[in-house]
C-alpha cells in the first residue's frame, strides 16, 4: 500500500466519521436527558435538505453568491428545520408522553418522506437528475484554512485538509463532555436522565431540560445532514437515503461510544476507517479469499468487506459489555417518560 | 385558593370506556386527515378531496389490488407479531430487517439450488423450516451476548441488518447470471419452490400461514406458561428472577421465536410474493413493523387493524403520487402525519386535562 492509498483512506476515513459524529454528538445529549430519539436519521436527512433548499434558492436568486450568505442561509434553514423536528418530538414523547421508539422510528419515516419529496422536487427544477448542485455554498464549506492546508506537507494532507465544519464537530465533542461532566447545567441535565423523579424533587426542571436536549441535540445532529450534502456529496442531491443510512451508524455510534461525546472523537473515524477498508484490502488476501469462496470478481468479495464495520462494531460492543463498567451504562431513565404524579 | 392551581392540570384516568377511546382516535384521525389535505394543498394545489378518492382507488378499486393490499397488510402482520414476544420482554429487536433477509436468502437459495431437482411441495417445505431456523439464528446472536453480557441489543440487532444485507448483495452477485446485480425471477418457467393458488387465488397461502401465525402469538402470549414468563421478566428482570424464571434461557428462547417468525416472513415474501431476492426483500417493513406492533399495545389481533392502515395508507399515497404526478415519498409523509397524530391520541386516551376554574370534589 502506498503512501498516497493511505493518506486517501485516511481523508475518506475523516469526511465520513464527521458526519456521523454530528448525528452521535447530538444524539447524546438527548440521550443524556433521557430521550431516545430513533428519529436522528429523519433529523439528519431535513437538515440536509433544508441546508440544500437554502442554498439552492440564494444561489438561484443572485447572479455571484456571497460564500458568507451561503453557509449563513443554508446553516440557518438546516438548524431552524431541525431544531422544529426535535421541538415535535419533544412536544410528543415529554408533553404528550408518547412512546420514545414509535414517535422517532415515525420522525424518521417523516424526515425521509420531506427530504426525499423536497429533494425529487429540488431535482425537477433544476432540470433533471444529477443536475443539482449549489456549487458555491458547497465551496464555501469546504473551505480549508490558509497556510496550515498547503504549506505543511503531508501534516497539511493528514490534519488540515477538511471543510471547517470537521473541526467545528471535534471542539463541539469534547465541549459537549466538559458540559457533562464539570457544568452545573450538565450535571442537572444528566440527572434527568438518570432519574427525572429525583431531579424533580431536588428542584430541577424536567420538562425545561428535556425540551432543550432535545431541540438542541436534535439541530446538532441535523448539521451531519448538511455536512453530508455540502462537503461529504460536494453540494448534489440524490434520493438514495445515504444520510439515513449514516444516521443509523450515529445512532449506534451513541451506543459505541458508552455515551461520553469524547469518544466520539476517535470512535466516528474508526467507523469511517472501517467503512472502507473494502477497497485497501492487500491483493494478496483478496485472491486468497477469492479462491476460497471461488467467486471471480473483486467486486464481489467486496460485499463481504463492507460487513467489516457492523462486525467490528459488535465485538467492541461485547467486549465493553463483558467488562460491564457502571459507567458504561445508559442514563437509567432513557426511553421512558416521565409523569410526576406516577409512582 | 382556586388560584394557586396551575392553569392546565394533567390526571391519569385509566377508566375511560372503549367508546370514548375509539371516538379520541376517531377525531386524530380526521386532525390527521387534515392535516395532510392542508399539506397536499399548499404543496401541489390540488383538492385534496380527490386526492383522498384517488387514495381509495390504489387500494381496492380492483379485485386484484384489493388482494394485494390485504397480501401485504399480512407481510407487515407476520413481522409485527414475530417482534411481538421480544418487544414483551423489552427486548428492542431492531433487527428484523436482517431476520427477514436471512430468511429470504435460505428460501432464494433452496429455489435455486433444488429448482430442478425435487418437487415444488418439498422445496416449499424445506425453504419454510431452513428460513425459520436462519432467522433464528440471526435472532440468537444477540440474545445471546444480551443474556450474558447485558450487551445492547438495540445497537446489535441494528448491526445484524447490516451484516444480512452484505450477504444477500454477495449472494445477488455470485447467482446472477448476467452481472447487472439482480437475481431476477427465480424459476419463472416451472415455479419451483413457488407458493402455489389456493382455490384460484394466488396469495391466500400467505393470508392462511399469517393468520395462523398470529394467533399462535396470541395464544402463546396470554395463555402459556412461556409467555407469562416473557411478561414477567418485561416487567422486571429481578421479579422475574425472585420468582425462578431462568432469565437468561427466557431471552434466547424468546428471540428464537421472534427471529424465526421474523425469517418467516422473509420465506412469505420471496417463495409468496417477489420470488426474487434483494436487499429490497425487507424493504424497511422491519421497522414499520415496530409502529405496527407498538400502537397496537403488543396485541396480535388489534396488529391486524394498524397494519392494514399503514399498508392502505402507502398504497394510497403511491396511487396519489402515480395520479397526480407526484413524488411517491409523499407516501411517507402523508403516513408520518397520521402517526404522529395517533401517537398524540394515546395521550388524550390515558389521561385528562383539567382546567382550573373546574371544581373536583
């Protein structure tokens, strides 16, 4: 393997983890106050819309689009419709009490359906498939930083080549587990999660906490779906549920990472890692493999790789369950309502 | 001191009578309805009321589409019922997307590789157990590691997806012949394997095997020692185990069932109704199947209502957007709107809103 092959993988490797450590570091926190919300890959899919619909309206309304308006306008539509699909949540699983599995598995249905719908649509007018592209916003998020990009070599290739929003995603990760861990505020929230009733008691307000979690949670997780159309699919659309797919692995990214944003980190960029390690693997255990399942193209022994990050994935997950750490585990309340006069 | 009450005061009330139940989820509905009439109509401005009429129509304006509706409110059926024993247990089997691939697989590759050697009737047979037996399989993996390690099975059945789906697009590539990575119909010429008509009609086999299915659940749920045990550890593992039920032989027995039923439904679907395999054989029935089963409270019987609803729905919108020249993810939207609205009625189902000046003695 060469030297380029890796620094490739590597870059492949880190635009894929980014978008999915939006949908984990989002998911967290509302995982955190205790809302499951099986819906985040609804969320990522609206954000990417909803970033798309905005730059795509600006950038056919003036004749030179200004980058900053761009990613202002496609930012803004993606967190406003994002935050609205967590606020409903919210308003169904805190408020209204609904069951937390049902209402996202139907938020994801429903940010699939907008998205898709939207996006066929979006496709329409500009004239067919393919022909969608809100190249200037997508530019203007893939921006790289001066100097540190170019200058440096192979440490410019490896760390400083990404849009900006790889880095927004890293310092939101590890601010988010300070927020945990060393503000009264995140404090308060974790204890709702673990047990609203005694939260309740000691003072705190549930359904306050439980709403910005989740509106909040849900806008953060929702820039993966525009990170996803801007930077990952370079500023096109197309209706083959890519953002869902990766919202899934966020979800089961929150799980992977025991809930501490940090480990986000390095755990969203092993998934990218292995995500696709099918196409570096040495040509000499391809054959091999290849005689053994006396298949005769490479192509299809490489569906047999793609299962390398799920099978992954679960070995990680028993052997952190075999070790079986009380701080491991789920916030104590997560998946169920909470109703004060219940005992 | 009637002021110091909050304004709006919530109250569980579990006494509310079947009418009164039914008539809350009467009145979501028609919010739901329009609700999406006001969508339809600010996106596509057309009226609404045909596109209802023209929903009716995808449905059941054919003998043939009529059977098609009830054939697929039965797939979605068969998987709602075989999560519904885990979901008792609180065991939240994501996984029955890769349960029914893995079954469909095993029915696929008997098609393929018995086709021309034994009778139809064998191969049916075989496809029926080795499907069942793969799917639970795919259902003990992570039962297994949940029953001794507590390893979450939300994330591991999710994984289980993954890893069916890689398997069944390696197996699409190794048996299609002409390399465009589709199987294509297996034993179109002397459909073997093939689920045969029964009094003329094509798909009332699978109607009879889901039927009988569900009420097997049902049966096995509220009436055997089984299923008293899978209630019991649901409602608490350590009741359960105060009790004696051996929790973890519980939780991989019960996701045996849950993954065989589930397999089963991928044997209905490819030797019923596709006789093709792909990853499009689940076709994301295995999450809807969650909404199914959870709205209907985990009962089998009232399952039969919700499927049909979801599936009436779909059928419905794919019409519309056939009709009216429509993007047929409508479909999906128009169908979220409703269970968002269902969802809002259980709450005014389980409890009551009281306002201040309403005296309670």
């Amino acid at each position: 393997m060469t030297l380029d092959m890796i620094i490739a993988w590597i870059t492949a490797a880190v635009t894929f983890g980014t978008v999915i450590m939006f949908g984990c570091v989002g998911e967290t926190l509302n995982e955190k106050a205790g809302g499951l919300n099986l819906g985040t890959p609804g969320v990522m899919m609206l954000g990417g819309i909803a970033s798309l619909a905005g730059a795509f309206f600006y950038e056919k309304s003036v004749a030179v689009p200004n980058p900053i308006l761009c990613v202002l306008i496609s930012l803004i539509s993606c967190l406003v419709a994002t935050a609205l699909a967590g606020l409903l949540y919210g308003f169904l699983t805190i408020t209204l009490r609904a069951n937390q599995n049902v209402t996202g598995l139907t938020l994801t249905m429903f940010g699939t359906g907008i998205a898709n719908f939207f996006g066929g649509s979006l496709v329409k007018l500009s004239g067919g498939v393919g022909q969608i592209s809100v190249a200037a916003t997508s530019k203007a998020f893939k921006a790289t930083m001066p100097i540190l990009s170019t200058k440096l070599g192979i440490v410019s290739q490896l760390l400083f080549k990404y849009g900006w929003l790889t880095y927004v995603i890293l310092a939101l990760a590890f601010a988010m587990q300070y927020f945990f861990n060393k503000t009264r505020t995140g404090l308060n929230l974790r204890s709702v999660g673990e047990n609203p009733a005694t939260a309740d008691a000691a003072g705190i307000n549930v359904t306050l906490y439980k709403y910005m979690a989740c509106t909040i949670g849900s806008a953060i997780a929702g820039l993966g779906g525009l990170y996803y159309v801007m930077d990952y699919v370079k500023g096109t659309w197309s209706n083959d549920s890519g953002i869902e797919a990766l919202g899934w692995l966020a979800v089961a990214l929150v799980i992977f990472t025991s809930w501490k944003p940090k480990n986000a980190t390095w755990g969203a960029y092993l998934f990218g890692f292995c995500y696709w390690i099918y196409l570096y693997i040495p040509a000499g255990i391809n054959s091999m493999l290849m005689k053994l399942f006396k298949v005769t193209r490479t192509t299809y022994m490489q569906n047999l790789y793609k299962m390398i990050p799920y099978i992954v994935t679960i070995i990680v997950l028993v052997l952190v369950s075999s070790r079986n750490k009380r701080d491991n585990q789920a916030p104590q309340s997560l998946g169920t309502s909470y109703f004060r006069e219940e005992r | 001191m009637a002021n110091r009450q909050p304004i709006l005061r919530i109250r569980k009330n579990e006494e509310r009578s079947f009418l009164s139940k039914l008539l809350i989820k009467v009145i979501f509905i028609g919010i739901a309805l329009l609700i999406s009439a006001l969508f339809i109509n600010l996106v596509t401005k057309l009226d609404p009321l045909k596109v209802y009429a023209s929903m009716f129509r995808g449905a059941f304006s054919t003998t043939r589409r009529t059977w098609i509706t009830i054939r697929d409110t039965a797939l979605l059926l068969s998987i709602a019922v075989g999560l519904t024993p885990a979901f008792k247990m609180k065991f939240w089997n994501t996984g029955a997307e890769g349960q029914i691939l893995v079954g469909g697989l095993v029915t696929a590759a008997m098609m393929i590789y018995l086709g021309d050697k034994l009778p139809s009737g064998v191969i049916l047979l075989l496809s029926f157990v080795g499907s069942a037996i793969a799917g639970a399989i795919w259902g003990f993996i992570p039962a297994y590691f949940k029953a001794r390690y507590n390893t979450n099975e939300t994330l591991f059945t999710l994984m289980m997806n993954y890893v069916g789906i890689q398997i069944v697009e390696f197996f699409v590539d190794v048996w299609d012949k002409k390399q465009s990575h589709s199987v294509g119909v297996i034993n179109a010429t002397n459909q073997a394997g093939w689920f045969p008509s029964i009094f003329g009609q094509q798909y009332l086999l699978n109607i009879i095997i889901v039927a009988v299915l569900t009420i097997a659940v049902y049966v096995y749920i509220k009436y055997s020692k089984h299923g008293y045990e899978v209630t019991v550890t649901g409602e608490s593992e350590n009741t359960a185990r105060y009790t004696g039920i051996n929790v973890p032989n519980v939780i991989i027995r019960t996701m045996l069932l849950s993954g065989a039923i589930c397999g089963l439904a991928g044997f209905t679907e490819v030797a019923g109704i596709s006789h093709t395999i792909s990853v499009k054989t689940s076709g994301g029935r295995g999450f809807t199947a969650i909404i199914a089963a959870w709205l209907a409270k985990l009962n089998p019987i009232v399952m039969i209502i919700y499927s049909f609803l979801i599936v009436f729905l779909n059928k419905g919108a794919v019409q519309i957007a056939s009709d009216f020249n429509l993007n047929e993810y409508a479909s999906n939207i128009i169908s979220a709107i409703l269970l968002f609205c269902i969802l809002a009625s259980e709450f005014f189902t389980n409890y009551e809103v009281i306002f201040r000046h309403k005296e309670e003695h």
